[in-house]
C-alpha cells in the first residue's frame, strides 16, 4: 500500500498489525498518530484484513467542539474507553501504553513476566526487572548490536511449552537513556521525544527488520539475567540460585497471582531449566559482549 | 415470528448447544464468535464446554483457544477470590444471622456444573430482613462501604428495593449485594418470605444456606427480567437453561416447581424465560412447567425486545433505532416491574428534577 492509502485505510476501516503474540486492529483518525506510527512500525507488514484480529483498538480524537478546540487523544478498546484521554499530541505513547494495558488485561492463556525478552537463533535471554533499572536501555542497546528482539515490556511465557513469544513492540526509552542509546548507536531507528509523560520523556525505538521477520519464532529460555545499572560499576555476573530466581521472576510477573498454579509450575520450570545470573553494569559496550558469550555458550556449559 | 439472528450469533447460540457445532468453523468465524461471547461474559463457560470434549476442543483453532483459556484462568481466579471472600465473611458475621447465598456464590458453594467458568461481578447474600441492620452493621464494621452515596438513591434502595446498594471494601475485587429478598418490594412477583426461609438447606459443613433448588430457579428468572444490566443477560439465561436440564425428569417434581411458580405470581416471568430458553438454547421443556401464555400483545413486544435486548452485539454493531427503542422500553419495563405506577412517575419525576437541577448548577 502507498503512504497515502496507509493513512486512509488506518483512519476508515483500520489496518492489523502482527505482534507476534496477538493480532491488533488499530484505527485512527489523529493526524499526529498516524505518521508515527508509521515511522516506527516501518518494518512491520500492515494488513486491511486479518483471518483473527485479538484486539479491536481505536485512538480516535475527542467529540463535539473538543475535538476542534482542544484535540485529544482517545484510547478505545472494542468500542469502550478504559482510561482518561491524553493530550493529542501524545497519542503514540498512549496506544503503546493501551494497547499494554489490554493485553496485560486479556491474555491470562500466558505467563506474563514483566520483562525483555532477546534472542540469539532459538536462544532466548531473559530480562527480568522493576522499572527504572534500564531494562529497556539494556533491551535496546541488544537488539542494536544483533540480538533478536521479542519484546521490551512482556515476556510472554508459553506455560504448556515452556517457551516464549514475540511481543514485539517498539522500545520505549525514557529520559536519559534516549540520549545514550543515540550515542551507543548513532544509526539507531528513535522516533520523536514526548515530553514530561507519566515516565517521563519519552522516544520510540523501532524494531528491527530481523526482529520483525521472526515475529513467529518462539524462543526457549537459555540465560535469565536480572540487570542493574550502576554509574561507574565494573562488569559483575553473580549466580543467582534457582529458588532466587523463581522469587525475583514470580514477583516481576503481571499475572502471577491470577493464573495460581498454573503460574507457579511454569514459573518453576522456567527458574529450574536454565542458569540465572544478578548482573550490575555499567558500559553496553561491555554488558553487550558478556552477554553474548553468555547466550550462546553451548547447553551443558559451566553453568547449564 | 421470525427473527433474524446474525450469523456469528447463530454460531456462538449453536456452540452453547451442541459443542460439536464448532467442526464447521473456520478461523475467520470464530472472531466475531469470541467477541460477542466476551461482551455476554460468557467465554469461559463457552471454553469449558468445550474443553470437556477433546475433540471440540482440538477443533478450536489455536488464536481463538488462547482466548478462552485465558477466560476460564480469569474465571478460576475470580471462583477463588469469591471462596476466599465467603470464608473471611464467614468470620466477620454473627454466627446467629441465618445467611443465605444466592446466585453465582450459591452456584459454586454447591458444585453446580454451571458454576464451571461463570463470572460473578459480585457476591450476594440474603438475610431475613429483621437481619439486615445487624448485618449491614457488621459488615460496615468490617470494612464494607456502600457505593452509593447521595441520600434519595439511598433512600430509594431502603424503602424500595430488595437489596442494600452495592458494597465494597478496599482491596476487595468483589462487590458486595446484601438483599433481604429475591424480588423487589413492589415487584408484583412476591415470594412468601416464609416460604422462601421455610425451604433453605444448609450447606454441608458451613454456616452458609441456599435456597430450595425450586426457588433458585425461579429467582434466576426474577434477576434475568428484572436487572438493568443489559449486557450479562445471555449467562443468565445460561443459568436458567443449566437449571432446567438438571431437573429431575420427575412429574411430581415439575408439578411441585409449576405451583411454586404460581404460588409466587412469577408464571409471566417464567412463561417468558421458558420460551427464550427454548428458542435460544434449545433447552428441552417439560409440558408441565408451563403456564398460561401472556396476551397476545404483551407477548408480541417482549417477541421484538427480547432479542434486541438479552442476546449480545458486537461492539461496532450501531444500536439500530429498533434496538436502542427496544433498550428504553426493556428499561421501563425493568422500572415498571420493580414499582407501582404510582412511585414509578414519582421516581421518574424525581430523577428527571434532579438531572435538570445539577446540569444549572454546572
């Protein structure tokens, strides 16, 4: 589809987007929506139709006179709005965040860890952490050095399989890391920054065509590595025993509590399959060698 | 008296039926199919019926079955915060006030097959209405608060209605219903509180009761006609059709619930959600439950509002003229079931002068 008929399509009928873990239907009508979106979705493939489409969203301009004086942001979901509005110019990071919100909300069938997820071939590393502790800056600056990304925010655990799904969504960086994702990777793909959000500032990084042509590939968990970041911390990977481990992923988790059992065994076996490690940093440079070495050290390793 | 029910409808009415309806359907079927079951609030009933036959279950294709295994995961939490609500409720009541559990909480409490993935919004309790300040009392004590806080809706739930307004405590997900009868005061379906007290059994090993089997069949088909709340009206009906299957097929039993029935003045209620259950659900009815058919016309409005008003839409179907007529009228009707004419202009009147006093004021 051409530019023009993208935007078209995106305002009437809406246009699917394949996430990997679910199917969206997003529909807007806010000028300053669609050309973002666009751009940081610029290698997904966008589709009119979709045999399932998981979520019916809208983000849709305000009603009556609002919408003409004072434009906003509207975010719907099957027809219904969940939360407050937000002002029109910041309707991307509002649909990042509903759209969060409702799959966070709907899809109890996985195990939905608060985490990044990043692969090498069918080896995935596990990010699992509190927000503020640059899980998303670690994300990033991995998925830029040739790591494949599944998603920033969840890490969506298949209970049955034990493996893990693409939630590929773009990266969202807050504050200073912005600054030093553009630094670490000069060619990094960063939409514009939104300021003063409930983050604070915040930008977009798009994900790659890799991550994107993988969307389907599960990955099964190699290495979880609980990340810190420490200014002037030298590189330092402690061993974190499984039980450890089976806490700190039960507590970084969105449904834990609800999926009761069902959380619990899949949280287990994910803590008892693969070593996990307490990692404090402070260069991506370094984090981002140590980490290979560490993914893709063959299963039956030192630690394995 | 053709109806036009939309296909996704047909199939998701056909599924509840006969599980193995699912074979026909392709993947593109069942979206509109998993929507209009969420709407109803009825999805993870709909898994649980199918997951009980391996082969429907393998039939569901994989996007589709992930909704509702995360519906029946929502539904098993839910049926675990309602056990563990009963059971601090347990404590927090005086062991002298009778409880009664009434609804999803009694569907449970009994192991009732329906209960399997039913989603409770709230928890409801009965007790005898010399009962109710004690316990209303005893469970603001505990945290309780009502929801409602301007004095003539309070005012109206005291004098008029069977239930206390709804209740919430901090931290709690469930809401709670504290009524001291099963139909509204004025409602013209009175159930004998003396008869109703009379038939409770209690729950094995618990201070908790139900009401006789008879009687919760019957305040299902109260609560399906006579609840605003348009959009879970299709599980209520799933309810009354679960109820009816599992009834003896016993003629003593069935004479026994139709004199109830009428004994209660419930038969135009019952006539009507015997006939949707039939209509809709297929459900089997035996001759003896039936009562005398309403009028010819009532019957031809509640033919044309009932479908427009129990069965769910998709959220981008627009409420045609017909529907959104038919959802004014369902709600007078609601009004007109629960108050005497009377109070019911008293109560529009009142309302309509208090709308039109708050928009001055802003």
């Amino acid at each position: 589809m051409t530019d023009e008929r993208l935007v078209r399509a995106l305002s009437k009928d809406g246009l699917c987007i394949d996430y990997g873990a679910c199917v969206a239907r997003v529909r807007s009508d806010v000028p300053a929506f669609s050309q973002r979106f666009f751009q940081l979705y610029r290698h997904f493939d966008l589709f009119a139709r979709a045999p399932f489409v998981d979520f019916h969203v809208e983000v849709s301009r305000g009603r009556g006179l609002r919408r003409w004086l004072r434009p906003q942001s509207r975010f719907l979901i099957d027809r219904v709005q969940p939360f407050d509005p937000f002002a029109a110019s910041h309707a991307l990071p509002h649909y990042e965040w509903g759209l969060n919100w409702s799959f966070a909300q709907r899809f109890n069938q996985y195990v939905l860890l608060h985490a990044g997820v990043l692969a090498l071939g069918d080896r995935a590393l596990i990010l699992p952490a509190i927000p503020g502790s640059g899980k998303s800056t670690l994300t990033a600056a991995l998925m830029l050095a040739g790591f494949r990304l599944l998603s920033d925010e969840f890490g969506v655990l298949r209970p049955r399989q034990g493996d893990f799904l693409a939630m590929l969504k773009p990266v969202a960086l807050k504050n200073a890391s912005i600054e030093v994702i553009r630094r670490f990777s000069p060619g990094a793909e960063i939409g514009p920054i939104f300021a003063a959000t409930r983050k604070g500032d915040v930008a977009h990084l798009a994900p790659d065509a890799a991550s994107v042509a993988a969307v389907h590939q599960p990955a099964r968990p190699a290495v979880i590595v609980f990340p810190a970041w420490r200014e002037g911390a030298a590189l330092d990977l402690q061993p974190q025993a499984p039980e450890q481990a089976f806490t700190r992923l039960a507590f970084n988790s969105f449904n834990y509590g609800l999926l009761g059992r069902i959380g619990f065994d899949a949280v287990a076996d994910l803590a008892a399959a693969c070593p996990a490690y307490q990692l404090t940093y402070s260069s991506l440079d370094e984090v981002v060698s140590a980490l290979r070495s560490l993914v893709s050290a063959p299963p039956g390793g030192a630690n394995g | 008296m053709a109806e036009r029910i939309p296909r996704p409808l047909a199939h998701l009415l056909a599924i509840l039926q006969e599980p193995q309806h699912v074979q026909g359907l392709a993947l593109s079927d069942w979206e509109p199919v998993i929507r209009l079951a969420r709407a109803a609030r009825v999805h993870a009933t709909l898994g649980h019926r199918l997951m009980a036959n391996p082969d429907c279950w393998a039939a569901v294709p994989e996007q589709p079955r992930g909704h509702l295994e995360a519906a029946m995961n929502f539904a098993a939490w839910r049926r675990h915060l309602l056990d563990m609500e009963l059971r601090a409720l347990d404590a927090q009541l005086p062991a002298e006030i009778e409880v009664v559990l009434i609804k999803g909480a009694a569907y449970q409490a009994q192991h009732l097959p329906l209960a399997e993935g039913r989603l409770s919004a709230d928890i409801d309790l009965l007790v005898r209405r010399a009962d109710l300040d004690a316990a209303e009392a005893t469970l603001v004590e505990a945290g309780w608060r009502s929801t409602v806080t301007d004095p003539y809706d309070q005012r109206y739930y005291r004098e008029w209605s069977h239930e206390l307004p709804p209740m919430q405590a901090e931290g709690h997900a469930l809401e709670l219903d504290l009524h001291h009868g099963i139909a509204p005061v004025t409602s013209r379906c009175q159930p004998d509180p003396g008869v109703l007290w009379a038939g409770r059994q209690r729950l094995p090993d618990s201070r908790y009761f139900v009401l006789d089997p008879m009687d919760q069949l019957i305040h299902a088909v109260v609560h399906l006609f006579q609840d605003t709340e348009l959009d879970g009206r299709l599980r209520d009906l799933l309810d009354i059709d679960a109820m009816l299957r599992a009834l003896p097929d016993d003629g003593e039993v069935q004479n026994a619930l139709a004199a109830r029935v009428a004994m209660f003045g419930a038969e135009v209620l019952f006539w009507h959600a015997l006939d949707a259950c039939q209509r809709w659900l297929g459900t089997p009815v035996p001759a003896a439950l039936w009562p005398a058919p309403p009028a010819q016309l009532p019957r031809a409005v509640m033919a044309w509002m009932l479908p427009r008003t129990l069965l769910p839409r998709l959220p981008e179907a627009r409420a045609g003229l017909g529907s959104s007529i038919a959802e004014r009228l369902a709600h007078l009707r609601y009004h007109r079931m629960r108050m005497p004419m009377g109070l019911l202009l008293r109560h529009s009147l009142a309302k309509g002068w208090r709308r039109l006093q708050l928009r001055r004021v802003r």
